[in-house]
C-alpha cells in the first residue's frame, strides 16, 4: 500500500511539473529534459508512468475531465449552474496548473498523433446536459436548444479565456466571464429567470 502510494504521488508531481511546462511553452516546446528536472524524480521514475512526451500530454488533458467530474454545483437552478461553471472555470484557470497545462495542450490539438476532441466535447456536453434541464424548468427562451447553446457558450469560453492570456496573462478574465454572461443571457434566458440569476463573481478580483 505504502509503494502503491508513493507511485501515485509520484505520477502527479510529474503530471504537475508537466503540465507547467506545457502551459509555459506549448507541446513542441516542452522537452522530456526539463519536465523531469521540473518535477525533480529520477528518469526511471518518468518513463515507467509515461513512455512518451505524447502520453504525457494526453495525461494532462485528461486532467479536464477530472476538474468537471470534480466540480460541485451549489445552486439548484441549471441556468444558474452554468454560469457558476463558467466562473469556477476561470477561478481554477489562475490557481491550477494542471488546469491551465490542459488547456494549452487542447488548443494545440493539432500537434499530436490524433487530434483531442474529447476535451472539448467533454465541456459542450456538459453544457448541453445543464441546459437540457434549463429547459425542462423553463428557464430557457422558446426556441432556444440547448445543443446549439452549448456550441456557442463552449466556445465563447474559449475565447475570452484565450484573448484573456494573449492580452493580459489572465488577468481580467474574472471580469471577461462576467461580461460575457451580461451580454448572452438576454437571449437564452426567460426575463423571469434573468431577474434572479447572478452572473458576477468578483470575490477574488
């Protein structure tokens, strides 16, 4: 139990080391060399978790769909949800490495073997689940559906938290999620509905 244990810190201090790497230089210019200085292990150590750079990185993209599965949702309200996801989202993307090393790697899909949707469609079907249940509780517009809702929100998120790093490493992206709810709202939600939804959270900004 004990070496079953420390084999499992062991993955994770070199998943964290990384996917700061990764987050720092993008997949094509992180090296095995520096991931494994960074995480300070021996290269035995390394190689027997990950046998190449490319499963590495899959590794650390998988660590997305770990963060969603995680994630706990407060509100009762599925309009609600997804907005507090979205703010969660951005929270993480300044605190958790990993999450951020993620990130990159998904936007550079295009570098590996076989491109990585699974990210992304993890995020849309997520989306698209919680506005299912919008629906249902009649939160939504008539007309809205929910499939094509999840599209535009998964990648209006991309966007701002990529325009976000590019402009200012992060750092109004707290204020850009909260713009970006203001301005679609309007046209997803019932006004009922909009009156009491809370689309700021600035706790930390």
């Amino acid at each position: 139990m004990a070496r079953q244990a420390r084999a499992l810190a062991t993955r994770q201090t070199v998943l964290r080391a990384a996917a700061e790497v990764f987050d720092e230089r993008g997949y094509a210019g992180a090296t095995m060399a520096e991931i494994l200085d960074r995480a300070g292990v021996t290269k035995g150590a390394l190689y027997f978790h990950f046998p190449s750079k490319e499963e590495l990185a899959l590794a650390v993209i998988e660590g997305q769909g770990a963060w969603l599965a995680t994630w706990q949702p407060a509100s009762d309200s599925p309009m609600q949800t997804v907005i507090d996801l979205g703010h969660a989202f951005a929270h993480s993307l300044l605190d958790d490495p990993l999450l951020r090393g993620s990130i990159r790697l998904t936007i550079e899909h295009g570098t590996f073997t076989q491109p990585q949707i699974g990210a992304y469609q993890g995020w849309t079907d997520a989306a698209r689940e919680l506005l299912e249940r919008a629906r249902e509780a009649g939160e939504l517009r008539p007309g809205v559906r929910p499939a094509a809702a999840a599209g535009v929100i998964t990648g209006a998120v991309t966007g701002i938290q990529l325009s976000s790093q590019v402009l200012t490493d992060r750092k109004d992206l707290l204020r850009r999620m909260a713009d970006l709810w203001t301005l679609l709202l309007p046209g997803l939600v019932e006004p009922r509905t909009l009156a009491r939804l809370n689309t700021f959270d600035f706790d930390r900004d």
